[in-house]
C-alpha cells in the first residue's frame, strides 16, 4: 500500500474529507430505517451475541 509522502492514512482522510458528506451522514433525518439497515437473516443465521443460558443479567 503506497500513501503519498509517507502520510497515513488517517492523515490522508482528514486532508481529503467533504464536510457536507460528514454532516449529511451525521443528520438524524436522512438516517435509513432500521429495516432496511438490518441483513434480512434466515432464523438459523440469526444467533444472539452470549447464549442465552449463560447471561446472568435476566
């Protein structure tokens, strides 16, 4: 991977971010629903994060 004069990355995105992209993003209002965020998965693909048998926070 070449940067250009040794720059990171981090430092290459924050030279060539568009601040009205940043804001568009950021407003709540142009947020997508969650339906059509989420990955529309089958019952077995859909697993919980911590088996529910081992929580101990119910």
């Amino acid at each position: 991977m070449s940067n250009d004069n040794n720059k990171t990355d981090i430092e290459q995105a924050v030279e060539e971010v568009n601040p009205s992209e940043v804001s568009e993003n950021l407003d709540p209002n142009n947020a997508e629903s969650d339906e059509s965020n989420s990955a529309n998965l089958s019952d077995e693909q859909e697993t919980p994060f911590i088996d529910d048998k081992l929580r101990t926070d119910k």
